[in-house]
C-alpha cells in the first residue's frame, strides 16, 4: 500500500550552479566532443569547456595573471596533452566547473593543474577589476 505522496526529490537540481548562459549549458552537456577546446597557458595544455564567448572571456581573464600570451584552440594541440591526469580527465564525469559571469567554463584538468588555473583565474580577475576600476568618474574631463 502507498500513502500516495507525491513526493519527487530531485537531488540533481541543487548541486549545480546556475547557469544562465544557454550555449554553456549545452556544451557542459555535450562533453568529449568538438565542444572541447584547449587551453594554452604557460606550457600547460588543459581541456576546457564552455561556450565561445565564456571561454574567450576565462582566456583573457588568465591573461592578466601572467605576462605570457594564453592561447584557446578550438581543435587538439599538435603535441596532444601532455600531463596524463589531463588528458584522462575529460572521462571524468564529475569535473569542477568556474563560474564566469553568467555562465560556467568547466576545467577538464587533473587536480594539479586545475587547482592552478582556477588560481590563476582568480589572480587574473582581480587584477582586472582593479585596472578596470576608474579613478575619476566619467565625465570629469574637461575639455
Ligand atoms: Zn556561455
Ligand atoms: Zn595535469
């Protein structure tokens, strides 16, 4: 016999973030595929995830942690991935994912490497805010 409750837990609503951004979200949803694109970032190579626009955007976003040039392929490097844990970690299902603005860029890295990047992605923001923050209000020159 059933009490009839009409009781539906859905425990795979809430662990995500929200993700506003549409093409991020089906890219999330589509991983392994040409939704993949690399990251080249101080001699690292890290599968990344996440629409055009986001992955331009967490690109520059790392560019102002450091001096060197970040690259985005939208296609597998020549030389491949090379750290191993990298290159295994787009099987996993469970993968991190930073939020940018009003969508998601998932990091398809080992642990190593993805704690570094999100580190360095986080240097590069507030480098960026502080440069981007004015010191005189707009409209105060005069001309
Ligand atoms: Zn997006
Ligand atoms: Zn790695």
């Amino acid at each position: 016999m059933s009490p009839g409750e009409p009781q539906q837990p859905r425990p795979d609503a809430d662990d995500a973030p929200a993700i506003r951004c549409e093409a991020c979200r089906s890219a999330l949803d589509a991983p392994g595929r040409e939704a993949v694109a690399f990251l080249l970032f101080e001699g690292l190579t890290v599968p990344v995830v996440g629409c055009a626009d986001h992955l331009e955007r967490f690109r520059a976003t790392c560019g102002f942690a450091t001096e060197r040039t970040v690259e985005l392929l939208q296609h597998r490097p020549a030389g491949g991935v090379p750290c191993p844990g990298c290159r295994l970690a787009p099987h996993n299902p469970r993968q991190p994912v930073v939020p940018i603005d009003d969508g998601v860029v998932a990091v398809l890295a080992c642990s190593t490497h993805n704690t570094e990047i999100v580190e360095r992605f986080r240097t590069g923001r507030r480098t960026r805010q502080q440069l981007t923050t004015p010191l005189d209000p707009p409209g105060s020159t005069q001309y």
